[in-house]
C-alpha cells in the first residue's frame, strides 16, 4: 500500500472520529496537562482495563497521588481501596509503588524522556514507554496497542504478527508527522466501528481503501 493511499485513509478516519470520546490518556492530559507522572500512571491503570473504567480510577487515584513521594507514602493496601474498581487492582497497586520507588531511586523522582530508560522501569512495556514519550514530552514515538495492531494489518498497510513488530514497521514506512496522531485516531476508530470481530465496514469512511486481511465477516 502506497503512502499516497494512507495518507487520505488517515485524513478520512481523522475526520470520521471527530467528535468520539477521547482516549483515556488524552482524557488525563485535558484534565491535568502533559504531566509525564500522570500519564504513566494512567497507562499502567489503563492495561487490561476499559478506557470508561481507567479514566475514573485514575481521577480518583489523583486526588490522593500526584508525585511517586506521595505514591510511596502510601501503603500498598491503601492504593489498592482507592483503585479497587479497576481489573488486576492488587497487581496494580504493587506495580504503581515499585515504578515510583524506582523513578525516586534511579531517577531523582523525575520520568525519564528516553524509550530506554522507561521500559527499565517495572512492568513497563513499548505500548507505555511511547505513550510517555509522546504524550508527556512531546518527542516522535508510535504507540502501538491493539487497535493500532490490528487495523494496520487490516488495512494491509502492515503484515505484522505482534505489536511491536508493527511498531517497529510503522517505524521504517509511517512519515514521522503521523506517528503521534496515528494512535488516538486508530483507537477511536477501533472502539467505534473497527471491531476485532465482524467491523461495521458498511459505515466506514475507508471501505473501499481496506484489503479487509483477516476479517470473515462484517457488517
């Protein structure tokens, strides 16, 4: 698939999830700016969690918490009472104090801005290092979830078997002043219409741009 055809897919589908609700991250970054703590912490909430749960948990969680100092302050058992309502939350809770107890030891309290330095971080995977960089700092990077995943390789733009190895080809093929946008535009679009099981492809701005690779039915 040649650029020329991406770019007007990406312009169409930018246009297409005008108006659906944000990302849970950038939901964090229009509530409390690109404070690069918080939207590490947003993240490591929001894995195997529904953006319409992580955001609130997230919210609540900051009342309390809004420095890895503060985070450590607390006790393991009293995160986890804050973050109750989100999946996996006794594993989260133990994360979120060893990622803050890390950033204060190696780091003087502060996030790192380096791919790096954060996947050095617990439990800290590319999908959350990029979202930092990108998000909190603002530098090129290509947050690659499962929505970015899978409609790439939908799209036949990729023919990739992970996320990262989509990342790594968007990478070499994605013009960099797509990288930053390309997530929240394939997450809303994913959540929407692009389902992983039987997509509305009868409403979608790019049926007739889609090889549609792997899709056995629709709607």
């Amino acid at each position: 698939m040649k650029n020329a055809y991406v770019f007007l897919i990406i312009e169409r589908l930018r246009e297409a999830t005008r108006g659906m609700p944000p990302t849970a991250s950038d939901a964090i970054v229009a509530e409390y700016g690109r404070d690069p703590y918080l939207i590490l912490i947003s993240c490591l909430l929001s894995l195997r969690a529904k953006d319409s749960m992580s955001f609130p948990v997230s919210c609540q969680l900051f009342k309390h918490v809004r420095t890895p100092q503060q985070m450590v302050a607390l006790s393991q058992v009293q995160i986890e009472k804050i973050i109750y309502s989100v999946g996996f939350y006794r594993q989260k809770a133990k994360q979120l104090r060893e990622v803050s107890q890390t950033l204060i030891d190696n780091f003087g309290g502060e996030v790192p801005n380096t791919l790096e330095e954060l996947l050095s971080l617990p439990g800290v995977g590319r999908k959350t290092a990029n979202l930092v960089i990108t998000l909190g700092y603002g530098k090129p990077g290509i947050c690659v979830d499962t929505h970015v995943h899978r409609i790439s390789n939908r799209l036949g733009y990729v023919e990739t078997k992970t996320p990262e190895q989509t990342e790594m080809a968007l990478r070499k093929k994605l013009p960099p002043q797509w990288w930053i946008p390309i997530n929240d535009i394939l997450v809303a679009f994913g959540q929407a219409l692009c389902k992983p099981i039987s997509p509305w492809c009868s409403t979608c701005a790019v049926e007739t741009l889609c090889e549609k690779r792997g899709v056995d039915r629709h709607r």
